[in-house]
C-alpha cells in the first residue's frame, strides 16, 4: 500500500469521519486530546475513561491512523466503531504493509479489549485421535492410513474411555475426540463411542467429530444430519468442532480435497449442529492454495451463519503446515510452504475486526504456531490459547514442530507475559477458575507483535 498524503487528502475536503473533527473548534479539540472521537459507541467511551491503558493505546493509534492510506484508516476507524467490515475491506486489510500493518494489529487489540476486556483463557483438554485409518485422500493431510499400513491405528471404545478418564483425573473438563473416516465405522459406532466415554466419566464435556465425521456417520446410518446429531446430542455429545472447513471455496476444496465434503455440505451439517442445540466452534486452514480474498470470504460466511444460528463458540485460525505433505510435496512451485508470519498476525487481526459482535472469541493455536507467537496474538486480536490438549497426532503427522502438551502453569505464564489476566473455562466458554496476577512484572523477552515488523514474513 502506499501512504496518502494526509495534506491533499484534506485539501480536497475529504468527508472522512475520521479527519472531520480536525476541523472543528480548536478548543473543542483540545478537550478530545487527539483522540479518536466515537461519541456513540459506550465501550470505547466508557474504556477510555476507566482504562488508562487503552486511553494511551486510543491516542497512539490516532496518531498513526492520521500518517497512514486513508482507505486503510477509514476501516479500521469504522471497526473501532464496532460497524461491519465487509468482505472487500477485509481483503484490502490483509494486504496491509508496514504502517497500515502495525495499525491493523493495533487496532484489533484496541476491539479485543472492547469485546472481551483484559481477560485471556485456555481450557484443560485432551486430544483423543480415536483412528488414523481414512480413504478419502485429502491431499493436505499426513496423518491418514489405509487398514494394512504400518502404524495403523482403530482404538477401541474402552482404550479412548481409559484415555477420557486419565484426562479427567489430570484435570481435564473436556475430550476433544476426532478421527478418520474409517471404513469400519457401523452406523452406531459414533454414538457408542459416547457412550463409552459418558458411561466411564459421566461429567466430563465430549467435543467431537468434525463436520466430515458428521457427513460420514450420517451416511452409514441413513438420516439426516439434524436426526443423527440429535441421536448423539441425546447420547452425550457436548459441542463439535468446526474443523473440515479448510476454506470455504469450491475452488480451493477441488485442489484440497476433491470437493469430497463440499462447502454447502459443511455449512449444512453447522447448521444442523446448532438447529439441534449443539455449539461447535469454526476454523480456516490458511498458507497453501489460497489467497487473501478467499480468507475474507471465508470468514465473510462464518459471519452470515452466526448471524443466523449465533451457534458458534469461537474462531481459529489454523496455518497450513506443509513438511510432510502431498499437497506440497507433489507441487512444491505451486504450493505455498504455510503463511508467513506476518499473515498469521494478520489472520487473527482481521477475524476479530471481521467477527466483532459475532464471534468474539478468537483463538491462537500454539499447535500450529508456538507459544511465543501464539502469546503474541494476545497482542493482536487474539482472546484465547486454545488447550492443553496432552496429545496430538494430526499436526505432528504433517511435520509441526511443537510439542504435545502445554501445562496449565505455562498457559498461565505466557497470559501473563501478555499483559492479560489468565482465566481457565469450559469449552463453552464459562470462566472456571482465575489465576491471580503475579506480585511483580512478569519479565519477558516477547515484544509487542505491532511492534515486530518483518516486511519479507520471515521472522
């Protein structure tokens, strides 16, 4: 992007709200201390009074909102402001260099604290990969094997009972079990595999089976995905990830996966999901085949269907991780190795300007990314780390490097090097327990992410 020249952009006598005050009565002017003025927006008035740290942040921001191109500040004062991005203005911010970058971060955080205060969460979790048998043949994914494959896997129902029940007794409130599309799969096996679990932890939350499960299940069982979610709600099924979704273009779905599980087809079984009262949350898997104006899309539609079922627990941004591969692997100069770093910080910022008032939590993977650059999107729209999980299979299948658990006291620790207090919850995000303040400055070598700028990504 290129600056505009703040100068010709007020000669020609703009009527952007943003620079129009600057043109009122100077001591009117004197009374606002260069801050953005969002008369009728109560959070930001009531946080600039109340809050010394936002106020600071708020007069900072004008400052640079006044130095950078105009399109780029006029939407982001339009979210600060809590007014809908559309889909166009959110694919011009993902585009956001230097100046509009550090802006774009900034504000985001400015909208985190407006939605969701100074409070930042994680959930005790233990990921169960129940079978890593599946024939459909997504072209991203490692993890799957065929039934005669070395390292194959079918877990049995009471190996991922004894699995729920050792996360229980270390702590866990949830399960997060998911798994192939086995060929084996009866048209029971889903709600038996509850049953198990419910049967040997009775109060722990089962958050279960991917959008594709569903499709799949719901086929071998012949019923409609509203009746076969209905079954498992009344079996014990507590919430459903909203994984599978990729990015929600038909286009990109045809390179992924073969358009297998379509984009109508997952938007279908979400609804189904919340027209039965199951909560799930919603993904994007970003860095491959895809492109700035599909991710606005993407979260364009997530945004319709909250605003239609309010269904949806929280938003996460999954990069693509390539090592392992054969979407990669197989067209290395067509293929893109994941985001940059700079486009993970610009996925969460844009999801929480996007999403704002919708979907208000907005998840950073430290699967995916680390927990550095995960603690770092705290500073960047992010509200949410995400689990402990104690296990996981699927990213390390595709060659992530980070490890299979974060405990809760390192949760805690990197909320706190944040700058937020730590808060665990549930899955459906009720606050559980709060974590006190340490007594001194917590001493971090991790710099603010707007204030970390790589122009090549690399960092």
């Amino acid at each position: 992007m290129k600056n505009n020249n703040l100068i010709n952009a007020q000669e020609t006598q703009t009527h952007s709200a943003l620079f129009r005050y600057e043109q009122v009565d100077s001591q009117a002017q004197d009374v606002k201390e260069n801050i953005i003025p969002i008369s009728n927006d109560a959070r930001h008035q009531f946080l600039l009074a109340s809050n010394a740290s936002y106020a600071k942040q708020s007069k900072q921001l004008v400052a640079k909102l006044k130095k950078i191109d105009l399109r780029t500040a006029e939407i982001l004062y339009q979210a600060l402001k809590g007014q809908e991005i559309s889909v166009e203005q959110g694919t011009y911010l993902f585009e956001a260099e230097q100046g509009e970058y550090q802006a774009l971060l900034e504000t985001a955080d400015l909208v985190r604290q407006q939605r969701c205060g100074d409070d930042a969460s994680f959930v005790i979790t233990r990921n169960i990969n129940f079978t890593n048998v599946c024939y459909m043949g997504c072209r991203f994914c490692n993890f799957a094997k065929t039934k005669e494959q070395e390292g194959a896997e079918f877990l049995s129902f009471e190996e991922v009972a004894n699995r729920a029940e050792e996360a229980w007794n270390r702590g866990a409130t949830e399960v997060c079990i998911q798994g192939g599309l086995h060929p084996d799969i009866d048209k029971d096996y889903y709600k038996n595999l509850i049953v198990a679990v419910k049967t040997r932890v009775p109060d722990i939350h089962i958050h279960a089976f991917s959008p594709f499960e569903i499709w799949y299940g719901a086929k071998k069982a012949r019923m409609t995905p509203q009746a076969f979610l209905t079954e498992l709600k009344a079996a014990g099924l507590g919430s459903m990830p909203g994984t599978a979704a990729e990015i929600l273009d038909v286009e990109v779905r045809k390179q992924l996966t073969k358009n297998k599980l379509t984009t109508e087809d997952w938007v279908t079984i979400i609804k189904a999901a919340h027209e039965v009262g199951v909560k799930t949350t919603s993904t994007i898997m970003y860095g491959h085949v895809d492109q700035p104006h599909h991710w606005a899309a993407h979260l364009g539609l997530l945004r319709d269907i909250q605003k239609e079922t309010g269904g949806i627990t929280e938003f996460v941004p999954l990069g693509f991780i390539h090592y392992e591969t054969k979407l990669y692997n197989d067209n290395p100069d067509l293929v893109r190795p994941g985001p940059t770093r700079l486009e993970h910080f610009k996925m969460h910022a844009v999801a929480r300007l996007m999403l704002q008032g919708h979907i208000d939590n907005i998840q950073a993977s430290w699967v995916k990314m680390g927990p550095e650059t995960a603690t770092q999107m705290l500073q960047a729209g992010a509200n949410d780390l995400g689990g402990t999980l104690m296990n996981e299979s699927i990213s390390r299948a595709a060659g992530a490097k980070h490890g299979q658990e974060v405990v809760p006291e390192m949760m805690v620790d990197n909320i706190h090097k944040a700058g937020l207090n730590a808060t665990r919850r549930s899955t459906l995000y009720q606050t559980l327990e709060r974590y006190p303040s340490p007594e001194r400055a917590v001493k971090t070598d991790i710099p603010r992410a707007s204030e970390q700028i790589d122009l090549l990504g690399v960092l």
